[in-house]
C-alpha cells in the first residue's frame, strides 16, 4: 500500500472531477476524450489532463481507431483498489469492534466498582 | 496514499471519557491497535509503534479530550510523519445519552488540520457520499464482468 505505484493509484481516484471521468468510462465502455468532455462541467482541456493521471496510474488505457483516440477502464486495477480500499475499511472496523468491546467492559466495570464501593460505605456506616 | 479516505463508526455503550481512556491510553491503544505504542497524548507529541517485527513514527496532531483525537503515521514506511507523506487519522467522540458514545474514525492523505471545521465537515460528506457511490458502482461493474 505505500509503493509509489498506489500513491498515484489513490491520488488519481481521490479528485471528485477524475472519478466522475471514471465512473462515465465504467458506465459507457470504450469512449473519446470529446465524449467524455460532452458529458461533464468542465473544459476539454481538463479531461485531458484528467485522463493523463488516469492512465498513469494504471486505471484506464487508450486505443487508436482511425483518427480517434479511445479510452477505458482497466476493471483489474479498479477492482484492486476497490478491494485494497474494502481491506482498509474493514480492518478499521475490526479496530473500533475491539475498542468498543474494551471501553463497554471498562465501563461494567467501573460501574460494578462504583456499586461495591457504595454498598462498602453502606456496611461501615 | 493522498485521495484515499476510510469512514467508519461504531456505537459504543459506554461514556465518552471511558471511550476516550480506550482510544488514547497507550496501554489500551496496544490492545486495538499497535503491538506496541510509545506515545505521549499531547499535540505536536513524537511517538512510534509497533506492529510485529515492523514500526514506524506517529505525530499527535489533535488532543480535545473527550471529543477529538488524532495523529499522523505513515506505517510502515518509517519516515517522519507530514502532511503529504502520511496518513492522519482522526477519532470524533459523540454523546448520544447518557452512557453511550458515537465513536468516528476518519483516516485519509489530505491536510485536513489547519481547515476550518465547517469545511473540513463538507470535505468528508462529499467525499464520504463519493466514495461510497463509486465503489458501489464499482462493485457492480466489477461482478458482472467476473
């Protein structure tokens, strides 16, 4: 998860703009930078820079037909970040499993002392 | 890892303080998190941890007990932890009643610290939302194709 390779792989999916480009690609298959520039807020000039990262990263590819230049998805990269990504959220949630299972036992116990000490008191007096 | 953000919660049955105790008393933090934690709870703190034969540095960055808590690792790549080469995680604790606490862990490559905590809020919503719909999406794309 630190190689230099999942660095570029995060920072390209983290921009909201270049997963909306991505996510056009997942939903429409092979497409054209023009296309794509059609069907999103900004400029021509953005996609193509956006599709530059993407591809950098081993999330899309490009193909020559004709005179047109057509781009898609990678689905084994897309699936490794999304398992990479599942992998990281579930260990958080084992995390927080063990944190809740020893504040929730800290707690009974506290409160068992609390209760000791009170009939404690309740005794000597 | 920039771009990438977890989210996740728990409820916990328990008050924050003692939910706060779990997640920042090093001898506890070893039990959820770390083999071992070097850590004094206090902001600007340089700490380290250990994760079976591997460790790396951590930097406190937020001690508000018992609401907010977070450091900076960049596990296991060992250098000193800033903002562009690690991750900052980062615990919220809510109050929901008496005894039971909302327990949130963001964990995410973006300089969040020095943000405004009302747009570090529409950050994470908007990315949280993102995220989640284009995994969603992905997941399915991905299982038809398999």
């Amino acid at each position: 998860m630190s190689s230099q390779t999942d660095d570029e792989l995060w920072s390209a999916i983290g921009d909201p703009s270049r997963r909306q480009v991505l996510d056009l690609l997942v939903s429409n298959g092979e497409v054209s930078a023009s296309w794509l520039a059609g069907q999103v807020p900004f400029s021509r000039q953005a996609v193509s820079k956006h599709l530059v990262v993407l591809e950098r990263a081993g999330l899309i590819s490009r193909r020559k037909q004709g005179r047109e230049v057509l781009y898609q998805v990678q689905a084994d990269r897309l699936d490794q970040a999304s398992r990479a990504m599942a992998g990281l959220a579930a260990q958080w949630d084992l995390r927080l499993g063990a944190i809740k299972r020893l504040a929730e036992a800290a707690h009974t116990e506290n409160k068992r002392g609390y209760a000791e000490n009170k009939s404690g008191e309740g005794h000597d007096g | 890892m920039p771009g990438l953000m977890i989210d996740r919660d728990v409820l916990i049955e328990a008050p924050a303080e003692v939910v706060w105790r779990t997640i920042t008393e090093p001898d506890q933090m070893s039990l959820w998190f770390a083999d071992r934690v070097d850590l004094v709870i206090e902001p600007g703190a340089h700490g380290y941890m250990q994760f079976g034969d591997q460790g790396g540095p951590v930097v406190v960055e937020i001690v508000d007990p018992p609401a907010r808590f977070s450091f900076r690792w960049n596990y296991p790549s060992g250098e000193e932890p800033v903002a562009g080469n690690s991750m900052l995680v980062e615990f919220t604790l809510t109050p929901e009643g008496d005894e039971r606490t909302r327990l949130r862990v963001v964990e995410c490559g973006h300089e969040l610290r020095d943000w405004p905590d009302a747009e570090k809020q529409r950050y994470a919503d908007e990315h949280r939302e993102g995220w989640a719909e284009f995994f969603d999406r992905l997941a399915t794309v991905v299982g038809k194709r398999q």
